[in-house]
C-alpha cells in the first residue's frame, strides 16, 4: 500500500444477545481447553501433518510456554466447521488424510 492509499475494512460484527455472548465465549474457552489437551496429549512430531493448523499452532506456543489466547480457540472451531460443510458438500481434496476430529 502506497502512502495515499484508504483501506477498507470492516471488522466482523456479531449482534449477540448477552446471554448469546456469554455461551459463545463459553464455547470459544472450552474450544480451546480441548485443544489444549490434545495437543499435550498428541503423539510424536512426525504426527504432525494429521494436525489442525490451530493444533500446530498451540503445540508452538505451549512448548515455548505460553498460554493459549482466545483467537485460536476461536480459530480452532471455524476449522473444525469448514471441514464439516466441505465434507458434507463433497468438497475434500482427494489427497491426503483428514484432520483429526474431536
């Protein structure tokens, strides 16, 4: 982007009741605890390729120490539920194992 160039975005909107909210950031955090066991529990590195990329991303952080932020937990379900309409709608790459599911 040049110096006289505007970008639009706009950022993702969710008009949630605060019940609605609350059970949805119940959703992400539970997400992410999940997430966060499997990846302790997993299997050997060379494993890996049957990951979710939130999956390789919390094995990063978790052995650098780091706690896992919300985004991936967040991150961990849009992957999770793209699969699923992919695969409901015959949509798969024919190569290649599909990711693990919880």
């Amino acid at each position: 982007m040049t110096a006289g160039e505007q970008r639009d975005e706009e950022a993702l909107r969710l008009d949630l009741t605060p019940r609605e909210a609350l059970q949805f950031f119940d959703c992400i955090d539970a997400t992410k605890r999940a997430l966060e066991l499997r990846v302790v529990q997993a299997g050997s590195v060379g494993e890996e390729v049957f990951l979710w990329p939130s999956e390789r991303i919390a094995r990063l952080l978790l052995s650098q120490g780091e706690r896992l932020p919300d985004w991936l937990g967040l991150l961990h379900m849009i992957e999770r539920y793209t699969w699923r309409i992919a695969e409901h709608l015959g949509a798969l790459p024919a190569a290649g194992a599909p990711p693990r599911d919880d």
